[in-house]
C-alpha cells in the first residue's frame, strides 16, 4: 500500500492481478457479444439482460447489480445520457449512440469497461465524437505508468478532447480498482502533468474519458442515477481497466 496526500492505493500481486485479467476477459468477450446485438428496435433492456445472462455463465458476477442499489446489471446510456443509464423498455433508434459499460466480478476481483457504439447508420458528428473520445482514452493510457502521476493521465485526455472542440466531464471521473469495484485514487480525466497520486507498479486503475459534444455540466435525473449533459448535447463513454507497470498500462479488460 502507498499513502500519497491521504490517499491509500492498494498495490496488486501479480497473481492478484491475473485475477483481475480473468474478469476483463469475462467482460470483454460480454461486451464484444453483446455490441453485435445493437441495432434499431432493440430495447437496452434486452441488452442488459444479454449481459446478465453472459456473465453468469462465464462463473462472474455484475458488479453493478445491487452496487448502492443500483437496479440492473449494467449501465447502458444513450444519446445524451453521460453514463450510469439504467437500461429500459425504449427501443433503439437508428443514429443514436449508445454506451455499455459492464463490471464482472470473478474470483473476488473486478474489472470495469465501458465502449460507445453507433445504432445503425450514424451522423459524421457523432461519429467524430465517439473517434475523438475513443483516442483520449489511449492519450490518457499512454501516460498510465510508474512513476508518472494521475494528473499526467487527465491531463492528456483534457488537452486531446479540448483541442478537437470537444469538453472533459469535470463531476465524475476514473478510479482504482481491485477486491473493491471503486478503490483510490481517483482518476480524474483533466488536470495538470505532475500532480495528483504518484503511480507505482502494481496499482490498478479504471481510466475513462466521458466526452460531451457541448458543455461539460451534467445532471443528476430524479431517479438518482441517471447522468445527461446539461444543454442535451451528446456524450460518449470509453474506459479500460489496466495494471500500472514500469513501461506502461497493461490492459486488463481486453479478450
């Protein structure tokens, strides 16, 4: 364990961290599956229930079911709705967007990845947004190695999305990982090189870019959960787990 500011990471054996890898297969063999059931006319319920089913079979657990009551097994957001959807009875549309994000839970480890798609055919806009937040989140990763800091990360997430015009959510951001779904430090997806924890090999971490198309504001919806821009705009949504190494991120959420 390291105690940065306050801050406790907890540093992972490397047999902790195949652990983790085995739940990031779980997830990504679920994500790929279920991304190829995405067209107009299906339901995010259907999706959700997909994944559920998925999951169980694979020997994991969603992490998010129950996760401070949280209702379903995954979030799934579309349009312009940032992240934590609850999944629904509208069907999909042709040209929207739609996020998945997934958590397993295998062995007593967890891992977390979220990936946006298009539904159908998609505008050039959207598509732009979901290419620009896509490459941010490897900005970042590219930064995510020992002896660098959490502010190196979001800081090249930030400079990459605000120079294609686009803006960083500010209200949530990446996190550690491990036995808990949500560890230290906090990742946050903007900042300064140099400041925030220092990484040390063995920390694990969930980087992830939420990209909105206008403002960066969000808003909470009556049920607690639901998080949209603040002027309607679209929102995209990429996040990996990985393992900090000495020569960078190594992928934990990759099949």
């Amino acid at each position: 364990m390291h105690n940065s500011v306050g801050v406790m990471v907890i540093l992972k054996k490397q047999s902790e961290i195949e652990k983790m890898r085995a739940a990031g297969k779980v997830l990504a063999r679920t994500l790929r599956v279920v991304a190829e059931e995405i067209g107009p006319g299906k339901t995010p319920r259907e999706l959700d229930d997909l994944a559920h089913r998925l999951i169980s079979e694979a020997g994991g657990y969603p992490s998010f079911l129950k996760y401070r009551n949280f209702p379903a097994a995954t979030c799934i957001s579309v349009n312009d709705v940032v992240v934590h959807g609850i999944p629904g009875d509208i069907p999909l549309k042709e040209g929207d967007i739609i996020s998945l994000d997934f958590g397993v839970l295998l062995d007593g480890y967890h891992a977390d990845s979220a990936w946006t798609f298009g539904v159908g055919a998609i505008s050039s806009e959207n598509q732009r947004l979901l290419n620009v937040t896509r490459e941010s989140l490897y900005q970042g990763l590219a930064k995510a190695k020992a002896g660098n800091y959490t502010g190196d990360i979001g800081s090249a997430v930030q400079k990459y999305v605000e120079s294609n015009g686009y803006s960083v959510v500010r209200d949530l951001v990446g996190h550690g990982i491990g036995r808990a779904l949500h560890e230290d430090p906090s990742v946050p997806n903007y900042g300064k090189p140099g400041t925030g924890v220092k990484l040390r090999e063995g920390a694990t971490l969930c980087v992830e870019p939420m990209v909105n198309a206008g403002t960066w504001k969000v808003r909470e919806a009556t049920d607690g959960w639901t998080m949209r821009t603040e002027d309607r705009q679209n929102s995209a949504h990429f996040e990996h787990t990985v393992a900090i190494t000495r020569s960078g991120a190594d992928i934990l959420t990759a099949e």
